[in-house]
C-alpha cells in the first residue's frame, strides 16, 4: 500500500492548471495534428484501455488498476477531442445526439435492471 501511495502523491505532484479550456485545448490538437490522425488516436486509445482491463482481468493487481486509470484518462481526452470535432461538423446538434441516446440507453439499462430483479 506504501508504493501505491507514493506513486499517487509522485503524479499528485505534476498536476498544474491549465492555460486553455478544455475545448480550446481539444480544438487546438486537431488543428496541430489534423481530425483524422485524432479519429485515428481515439481508436487506438480506446484499445489500449481494453488491453489494460484484460489485462487486470487475469491478474487484479494495484498496479494494473492505476494503469486502467492512465488508459481511462487518455479515452476521456480523445473522447473530448471527438466530441469538439462533430460538433465543429454538425454544430451543438451532436451533443443532442449524445443526450438523447445516452438517455435511451440509460432507461434501456434501467428496464433490463428491473426485469433482472424480478427474478
């Protein structure tokens, strides 16, 4: 337990605040890199975070929780950046699109959870 406190007080330690917004900060990667090299970016974030939670699967140390936590945080970020980029596209739209199926999703899930407690 001493190691994992030490390794969270060592990254504790590099967090500064940010100059930009979060949007400014998503808008201006994707004008540096381009969208598709972003787009190509979540992927292979997105992947990474599924490798790290097989890998905690087989073997549930500290060490792989907090590197599921790195993954995590990396998928959020591009998430970020997707999101500014579709709504750069299709306007403040998308993000109806994401409430609206977010919210679909979540009553789906509800109604699953009930039918499940049923039994």
């Amino acid at each position: 337990m001493k190691k994992m406190s030490d390794e969270l007080k060592m990254r504790d330690d590099r967090i500064s605040p940010r100059k930009l917004s979060l949007d400014d900060l998503c808008k201006k990667a994707i004008l540096a890199w381009g969208f598709d090299a972003q787009m190509d970016m979540v992927i292979e974030e997105m992947s990474e975070l599924t490798k790290a939670i097989l890998k905690y699967r087989r073997d549930p140390t500290t060490s792989r929780a907090m590197h599921i936590a790195e993954e995590f945080s990396d998928v959020q970020i591009m998430l970020n950046q997707l999101n500014v980029a579709m709504r750069d596209k299709y306007g403040e739209v998308f993000n109806n699109w994401v409430l609206n199926e977010t919210s679909l999703k979540l009553f789906r899930l509800e109604g699953m959870l009930e039918r499940h407690d049923e039994k």
